[in-house]
C-alpha cells in the first residue's frame, strides 16, 4: 500500500505532511512515486490567499480520473482550506469522489478515518482540539529538521484567516520541545533544527508555570551536540530584547530572522491590527543591527490593503529602501472571507495590487545587487 501527499502552503504545513506521513507509515502505507501508484493521496490544503485555494480547488478536481481508474484509491483532504466550515461543505458538494475531508483539529486522528472509510465519507471538523505532543514524524527535509513549538495566533490581524483555522495559541511543553530535540540530535542526521509557530516570540504565555521564548532558546542550545538553531515566524511587537540578546550570544542560534513588516505606513498598520508602528518596527531593526550585526532579515509584505493609497504604499516601498532586507516576500491583498479587512471599504482594484507588487520585487531585486545579497 502506498501513500502521496500534496502539500500546500507554509512551513508549517511541510512538517504537518510530515506527521501524516508518520501516521500512513505506522498504519504500513509506503511513499509512492507519483500519484498513480497510490492507495492513498492526501491533499495538505492552504488557505492563507485566494490562489491558494484556487490551486488546490483545481488539482482535486484533476483526481477524478484517479479514482474512476482505481476505484479503491483513498482521497482525503486536510488542512486550513478544511477547517473553515464553509469551503469544506463545498468541496464535499463539489468532489464526491474525495472519501475524506477533516480540519487541522482532528488531523492526528487521519488513521481512524482511514479505517472507518470503508462504511461510508469522512467528514468531520472540529472547532477546537489539543496541541499534539508526541507524535510518529516520517522527516524529509534533508538536514533540517523542523520543531513545532506552539500553535494557533490571538493576535487577529484584519487580513489573515489564520486565528480562524488554527485557534487561539497553543504552547507546546517545554520538556517535550526539549525531549524532541535531543532525540533529534542524537540521530545525528539533522544540521538544522527550525523551530515553528505563527507566533514564536509569544511561546510560553498560556503555560503553567510560564517559560519565555528566550528561555526556550537558552535551553534548547544547552543541549550538547552540533546544530543550528533557527525559528519562525517572529511578531514585531512581541521580539523582546532578551531575545535578541540571546540570539547575539549563543553561537547555536543562526544570526537570521524574519520579521514580517507587512506595511510601511501607520495608518495602514493600524487598520491591519499589528499594534506596532513604522518607527517603533525600524527602531527594532536598529536594536538587531547594533547587537548582531552580521544578521540576517527579511521580511513578508502586503500590498493593496483595503484604501491603501499610493502615498501609503511609498511608505512600504521607502521601508524597504531603508532596512536593505537581504529579502522579502510581497504579496498582494486577498480579502479572507470571515476577516475584518474583507468587509472594509475602498478595496484596490488587482491591477493596482499587481503594479505595486511588481515595483517591491524590482526594488529587492536592486537592493540585492547593490549589497551582494541573496
Ligand atoms: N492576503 C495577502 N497576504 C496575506 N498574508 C497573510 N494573509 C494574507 C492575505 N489575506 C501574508 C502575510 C503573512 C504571510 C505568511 O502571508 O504577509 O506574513
Ligand atoms: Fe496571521 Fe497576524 Fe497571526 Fe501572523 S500574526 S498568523 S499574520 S493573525
């Protein structure tokens, strides 16, 4: 019996394809080459943009004639494109070929499904579920190893559907973090070990007693062995000094982060719920620079927000300008149905987006020239 899977999206998303890939395996499925020797294809689905969802809309559409070839293959679908209630109602009306559709709350459960597909369609989505803690992972990102730390986002920021299909945060134990990493190590096999969350500078807060990030870091570098130690993603408003302290010092941790800046313009940083202004983000960029100066930043933007002007958009363009990222991901807007930010008003017409997207990548594309960045 063998196993496919698709994988959309973020990092997160590979090193949950990762997990399904540990659960196939312990119920004895094998990786396939492609999708037509599978038993099994499993669809990892993003929902973060329009595109996104488009993609995925169109490929499990393309499995049809997969199935009508093998009547016993097994599609399941997962994933954030699942949780939200309404676009897995529709793929369960638009594929009646796909024999399972769960959320990103009961994905641990997948075996269950998989037996139980015999009696009938899988559909099931939960609204909220437990952090998973010890889990079968089948690694296959080469000599990264990727850790996840927490879970889920409180931070709401208008455009994105994340808290939504993830849930509020959720930290992992400490000693399960720690537990995890040095089997890893210990494996010998990994140079890199990525830690991973929405929202990585605010780990520890829900826990009982309470454990910072930074004190996180300082424990994970404590284990001995040789590796390097990286994280994603870091919210502006919440990367402490000790942590940048703690990057600065410990010679385990790579001089690298991404800090996504979204917007260079007040206004529209409000409107996007990021709680940190233009000078307050520039001014954390110059703390990073002065007590790491060989560091590494990028960041992600978003261009054509709901009103954003062309003056407004200059702010993110001097920004960018300004910090020299070694580079940067730019996207445009894609209103999130169930988000604050798809309901306001004025939103820019897609070829204006295009436009300012198109001027970003141009100018990292200079500035990455002028400095010898990659
Ligand atoms: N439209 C466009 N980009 C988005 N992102 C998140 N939500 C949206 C959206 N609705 C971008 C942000 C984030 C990255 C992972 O995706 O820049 O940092
Ligand atoms: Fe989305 Fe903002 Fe949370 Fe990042 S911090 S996942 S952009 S809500």
């Amino acid at each position: 019996m063998k196993y496919f899977i698709v994988t959309y999206g973020c990092q997160m998303n590979v090193h949950e394809s990762e997990k399904i890939a540990g659960i196939l395996e312990n119920l004895g499925y094998s990786l396939a080459q492609n999708r037509e020797e599978a038993d099994i294809i499993v669809f990892n689905t993003c929902a973060i943009r329009e595109g996104a969802e488009d993609r995925v809309f169109g490929n499990v559409g393309n499995l049809k004639k997969l199935k009508k070839k093998n009547k016993n293959l097994i599609i399941a679908l997962c994933g954030c494109m699942t949780q939200k209630e309404e676009t897995a109602q529709k793929m369960l009306r638009t594929f009646p070929f796909v024999d399972i559709i769960i959320g990103t709350f009961n994905l641990s459960k997948l075996g269950d499904y998989i037996e139980s597909v015999k009696k009938g369609r899988q559909f099931e989505i939960w609204q909220e579920g437990e952090i998973d803690e010890v889990l079968p992972y089948k690694r296959s990102s080469g000599d990264n190893a990727w850790v996840n730390i927490m879970q889920g986002c409180n931070n709401f920021c208008t455009y994105c559907i994340v808290p939504y299909v993830r849930g509020r945060e959720k930290s992992r134990k400490e000693e399960n973090i720690l537990n995890e990493i040095k089997n890893i190590v210990s494996e010998k096999k990994y140079k890199k070990i990525t830690l991973l969350g929405q929202n990585v500078n605010s780990y520890g807060k829900d826990l009982n007693p309470q454990v910072s990030f930074a004190q996180l870091l300082k424990d994970i570098c404590s284990i001995e062995g040789d590796f390097k130690l990286s994280f994603m993603t870091s919210h502006p408003k919440d990367l402490t000094n000790e942590v940048i302290d703690v990057i600065a010092s410990e010679d385990k941790i790579e001089k690298y982060i991404h800090l996504p800046a979204q917007s260079g313009n007040n206004r529209i940083l409000h409107l996007m719920n990021r709680k940190y202004t233009r000078e307050k983000y520039l001014s954390i960029i110059q703390k990073i620079r002065e007590k790491i100066p060989s560091c590494r930043i990028t960041s992600d933007f978003i261009v054509g927000f709901p009103s954003e002007t062309e003056e407004e958009f200059e702010d993110t363009y001097s920004l960018i300008k300004e910090v020299q990222f070694d580079s940067i991901f730019a996207f445009m807007y894609s209103p999130r149905e169930g988000t604050v930010a798809s309901k306001m008003e004025n939103q820019v017409p897609e070829n204006v987006k295009n436009e300012r997207v198109n001027k970003l990548l141009k100018l990292e594309k200079k500035i990455q020239k002028e400095t010898g960045k990659r």
